[in-house]
C-alpha cells in the first residue's frame, strides 16, 4: 500500500486526507503507532431544543497532519482509513503554521476554516439581490468586497459584500 506515497528519504510531514468521519480513528491509529501527529480539535456547541451539547471537531475536517518515517510508510495504510496523503513541500512554513494553529486551539476562542482570499481571486456571489453575479476580491487586506468588471468602460464596479456570500471559483 506504501506505493501511494512518493520517495522520500528523511522523516518528512504529509497532510493525510482520512475518508469522511474518520479523522479521530486514523489520528488515534497513528498514536499507537508512535507516528508523530497532530490533529486540530475545536469545541462545538449543538442546541437541541433546550438542551446544549458540547463535543470537539476536527478544525480542517477529513485532515490529519502526520510526521512519516520512509521505512514504515506502509503502516499509515493499515486500517483502510486513509484516502490518500500529500507530502508537505515547505516543511519550515508548514511547522510555524501549525504551532499557530495550536494555539489557536488551545486557546478555546472560536474558529472557523475559511477560503483565502487574495486580489484577484475569482468569486461568485452565492445569495442575496446579486445572486449568482461573478467578480473579483479587490484588497487582500479587507476582501469583503468585489470588484465587477464593466469591460467595454474599461471600469469596474466595487461591491461591498460580506464574505459569507463569496464563494471562491477556479
């Protein structure tokens, strides 16, 4: 089953996509294992009329970060859990990225995944009097808006939107 994974030669951190719902059972099978690994969990309130539960998810649903020796690349296949894994080509970015997202974790304050959104990202308007309509984010810094393009004018039109309605197209 290892022949999923490229060559490596040194311990390298792959990003495993678990099949759905299984992110607690691989990232479990990886701690019997002794496979570094990190799953990021956050507490989630349900309302259930007048009752309130609480339970952790996964922060990136269906991913489990996993530090993998090249020997025992096989062992990750083990337990049918596992889609498929990507290696993690900026291993220094990678590691600071997830020290921040521990502590964001850790941290208990809410958090939620959402797109990044750069200039130039390609968006279509998902709900609302402009349903439908397609743009371009404007400032990365403040991407709450679009930018319309008017072509013939050599214009465009910026539309304030909250993000929420944006979703991002190829």
């Amino acid at each position: 089953m290892g022949q999923y994974l490229p060559d490596f030669a040194e311990p390298r951190w792959f990003v495993c996509h678990t099949k759905p719902r299984c992110e607690k059972k691989f990232d479990d099978a990886m701690g019997r294992e002794g496979f570094a690994h990190y799953l990021p969990l956050i507490k989630s309130v349900r309302r259930y009329g007048t009752q309130k539960k609480t339970f952790t998810k996964p922060l990136f649903a269906g991913y489990v970060f996993t530090r993998i020796e090249p020997e025992r690349k096989a062992r990750i296949y083990q337990q049918d859990l596992l889609v498929r894994a990507m290696l993690v080509e900026n291993e220094a970015s990678f590691l600071r990225q997830l020290e921040d997202v521990k502590l964001i974790c850790a941290s208990g304050l809410e958090a939620a995944v959402h797109p990044l959104m750069r200039k130039g990202t390609h968006v279509k308007v998902v709900g609302g009097p402009l349903h439908g309509l397609e743009g371009y984010v404007d400032d990365p810094a403040n991407p709450q808006g679009i930018v319309v393009s008017v072509d013939v004018l050599q214009q465009g039109l910026l539309v304030r939107l909250p993000l929420e309605s944006l979703q991002l197209l190829p």
